[in-house]
C-alpha cells in the first residue's frame, strides 16, 4: 500500500481503515457479538498513536487507560490504540502487547481492563500460515483493544454460548474464502499480497 505524504493524512488514513474494518468486518461478519451496540452507540474510540518508538507507544497507552478510567462507560465503552509505524513484525507485536499486560497489572486495574490484540500480520500457534483462521484477529495495523471488563461479562452474560465464538468466526471466514474477505473489505487484497 503505498503511504501518503502527509502525517497527518497518514494518521487520518490508519483511523478510517481501522473504523472501516471494525464496521465491515468484526460488526458486518458478527465476528464479535458485542461491538454492534457499541459502534452504534458511538462509543468507541480509534487513537492513532504517533510513536515511533516503543517507550512512547506505551506511554500513549497509559494516557488511553486513564482516559477510560476517568470516563464514564455511556461516554467511552472502549479504545482502540493503533500503531501505523511500529511492530510490523508479529513477534515484536507480541512482546509490546505483553508490556502493555504488564503496565495495566502495575496500574492495579487488571480487574477492569483486558487488552484484544490484532494485527496485519496475525498467526495463530501451530496453525498453518496459509489459513484463514488467522483473518479473525487480523487488522490494518497493529492494534491494542482496551475493552472494559465489567461490559464484558455483561455481554457475555447475555450470550449463549460463547465459547463457540472462536469456531463460529472461522467457519464463516472459511466459508467466505479469500475472494469473499476481500470482497467484504477490499483493503485486504492489499495486505494479502503483502504477505
């Protein structure tokens, strides 16, 4: 994909790719359950971090922690932190996404807050690189989801049967296929040819 010349055009950019593939993606194929009310609601946030290194990523982490630990649930449900310029590798992704467990023990706030983490990237443990699977934690950028615990087990709570959540998104994405993904976000032929 090529970058535009702009910063701010590119954080511009990183925002509406990720709003777009929230909307068309985990709300249009249902893959999680619980964003729909939220998306509606306009509830959530898409932060694009500027850092280009990883002790200010983090930092702007911290500052999205606070700000939905100081805002109401009916004001902000949950945060997005999109990071354009770092982590491209999934390994390293992996290790930032256990710094930022780290910090949120440190902050004592591990009983209201869990982080969903996605990334262009995305492989599952002993699971073939060429599966789809992998398209169901998969994402234009990397991305750390800051989701509110309590929410969480209020709609979990609501919803039969959610172990099955897992299984049921990748039988659909399977039953999709490539063709059917891009056709649903098109964006992906881009980052399927990248890969």
């Amino acid at each position: 994909m090529t970058q535009p010349a702009d910063k701010q055009t590119q954080i511009d950019t990183a925002r509406r790719l990720t709003r777009d593939w929230v909307e068309r993606m985990v709300v249009g194929l249902n893959l999680c359950p619980f964003a729909a009310p939220v998306v509606k609601a306009g509830t959530i946030r898409y932060h694009v971090s500027e850092a280009e290194d990883e002790d200010r990523l983090l930092r702007d982490f911290l500052v999205e922690l606070s700000r939905l630990v100081e805002t109401p649930e009916s004001a902000l449900s949950t945060t997005l932190v999109i990071t354009p310029w770092l982590v491209r590798d999934f390994d390293a992704f992996l290790d930032l996404v256990a710094d930022a467990e780290a910090l949120i023990e440190q902050a004592g706030v591990e009983d209201l807050f869990q982080i969903a983490s996605f990334h262009p990237a995305y492989l599952f443990a002993e699971v073939d690189e060429d599966d789809i699977s992998h398209w169901t934690n998969r994402a234009p950028f990397p991305t750390l989801h800051l989701i509110r615990q309590d929410e969480m087990s209020r709609a979990l709570a609501g919803y039969k049967d959610p172990e099955s959540i897992p299984e049921r998104n990748i039988a659909r994405l399977k039953a999709l296929g490539r063709a059917g993904l891009i056709e649903q976000f098109p964006p992906l032929a881009d980052y399927w040819s990248e890969r």
